[in-house]
C-alpha cells in the first residue's frame, strides 16, 4: 500500500509497530526514510491521538490489526485489545480532527458467520467469527457501524478482502510463506488442509479496491459509508491443494500433507461475493487466479535468488497498472 501511494504521488504518513520479524518487508523497501513513519502502538489512545493530530490526515487506510488466526487462540485478548479498541482509538483520533476525513477501514473475509457451505458471502450476510481473530473483526465492523450512526465528521467504509498473496508476507502458518520458506531450502512443504478452499487473490487487486473507494469515500457522499467485498472471481477459488500445484510449475518443489494434532479450528470453505464492488464501484480483479499465483511465487523464487525486493514490487506495480 505504501509503494502504491508513493507511486501516486500522496504525502504519506504512517503509524504501526517496529516490524517483529527478520525478513520485513517494510525494511526491505527502507520505508521508513520515504515516508513520514512514527512507531506508535494502536493500544495508546494517547499516542495514536498524538499522531493523528500532528498529521493531521485527509484520508486514511486503516490496515493493522493481530491478523495471524493461531495467534489469535493463543492471545486472544491482544487480538481482541489491538482489533477492536486499536480502531476505536484511531476513530476516536480522528473523530477530534473536526473537519471532513475519508477513512477506510481493512477487517477481512473472515467476518462473516461461515456456515461452511459453498456459499460465497455478500456484504448483507450475517456476521460471525468461530475464531478470536475472526470474532474481534466482526466486532470492529459493528462497531464502526455505530461510529457511522452516531459521530459526524468521518467518511467510513470498511473493506472485506480475501486470503491476499503477492510477495513479502513472512508470517509464519501462511501457505505461500511457508511454501516460500520451503523450497528456497529444498524442503518438502507440509501442508496441513489441502482440501480447504479460499479466495486467493493477489494483494494489488484489493489495495485498487481500497483507493477507488478512499476517493468515492472523499467526496462526501454518504451512499459510499458502508462494506464492500474485494474478493477474486467466484469461479477462481481455489482450494489449498490447487494452489501448491499451480506454484510448482513455476517453483519446482515438493509437498505433502501433514495430519495435525491442533485443537485450533479453521474454516474449510470461505469465498466472497463481491458483485456491489463491480457494480457500484466499477472495480474487478486486474489478474485471475493463476496469473496471481504466478507473480507471487515468481517474487519469492527471484527474491531467493538474489533479486533486490523493491525491483520486484515495481515491476509488479508496473504490470498491475498496465493491466498486462
């Protein structure tokens, strides 16, 4: 997200934590020195209302949130604090700011009560989450919600978007970190739910998503102050199993399934119906299912290989924007 406003020319501020591990993707494209960065923790309300008033935002892309669901069942109480009291904290900022703010807030897929069918979730179907981290998304999506119903001043919508890869994600228990992980050492990928299926989409899809609606957003029309979905196609998604062997050809490496003794319950089907993205907004997915698996593994490969991260991502940008 940052690359892409920088390459649109925005003044860019930022808040968020020092980055916690060793690859970042962060520090591997030195955005701290291109942008104006500050180290603030969601959970300070003093500190994000400092920020926010030094900034002093037109508008803002709220991303950062505890997002890793076997984290979230091993603190679920930093997942709930950071997802549901760190946005009201931004809100809240601001809130205070007195003045018109468009903001666009990112929860997830996940917010949705998953009934496990192959249904694909819409914007009007009832929320849920089996897991803390899903449940405390949920949350944030009532609770801007009432923010909506009951402050003025904030331009807010929120953004549903599906299982985003793209290159420079190294959390752990991700299927395209881990496969990354893996083959750049030889190593069989285990694979935990090859049967699962997701909505795999490359992360530049969503992020496009975002801006058209930060500037629908801007214009004050209150018609744009509700959810959307940015998810791929409902005929590209795909399972897990797919998704390794679709990398394969492209990365050479081998996998196997692996039976885990988790008591951590994941959902088996989840795909998002983002029809009112197409016909409100205009927006659709610039590439399909496999030309998203396609550039993400070749990021991963090249960069294994010795190629500069920031080369990488321009070229991706390039490519995205030029719709090739």
């Amino acid at each position: 997200m940052c690359e892409l406003l920088l390459s649109k020319g925005a003044i860019l501020h930022g808040l968020a934590l020092a980055p916690t591990e060793k690859l970042s993707l962060f520090d591997q494209l030195k955005l701290a020195d291109r942008l104006d960065h500050a180290i603030v923790d969601l959970c300070d309300e003093t500190a994000v209302t400092e920020r926010v008033n030094s900034c002093k935002p037109s508008v803002v892309f709220h991303l950062a949130a505890q997002s890793l669901v076997k984290k979230s069942y091993k603190d679920p109480v930093a997942t709930w604090m950071v997802n549901v009291m760190g946005s009201m904290h931004l809100m809240s900022a601001v809130s205070q700011l007195k003045r018109p703010v468009s903001v666009v807030m990112v929860t997830t897929d996940k917010v949705y009560e998953n009934l496990e069918s192959h249904h694909s979730y819409c914007e009007t179907d009832r929320l849920g989450g089996w897991d803390p981290y899903a449940a405390s998304k949920a949350a944030v999506e009532i609770a801007v919600s009432s923010w909506r119903r009951s402050f003025s001043g904030i331009n807010i919508a929120t953004v549903r978007a599906g299982n985003v890869i793209g290159g420079g994600d190294w959390a752990e228990n991700r299927i395209v970190p881990d496969l990354a992980r893996s083959f750049a050492k030889k190593e069989v990928l285990l694979v935990r739910n090859p049967e699962s299926t997701r909505p795999f989409q490359h992360v530049l899809d969503p992020l496009a998503g975002y801006l058209l609606l930060g500037e629908k957003l801007s214009t004050g029309d209150r018609s744009w102050q509700c959810a959307f979905n940015f998810g791929p196609n409902l005929a590209e998604v795909c399972s897990v199993k797919n998704l390794v062997e679709t990398a394969i050809k492209i990365w050479p490496g081998k996998w196997s399934e692996v039976l885990t003794l988790d008591v951590y319950q994941e959902s088996d089907h989840l795909s998002l119906d983002s029809r009112k993205a197409n016909q409100e907004l205009g927006w659709y997915p610039h590439w399909n299912m496999h030309r998203s698996i396609a550039e993400t593994v070749r990021w991963y490969k090249e960069f294994s290989e010795g190629a500069d991260p920031s080369d990488l991502i321009q070229s991706q940008l390039y490519s995205h924007t030029t719709k090739s």
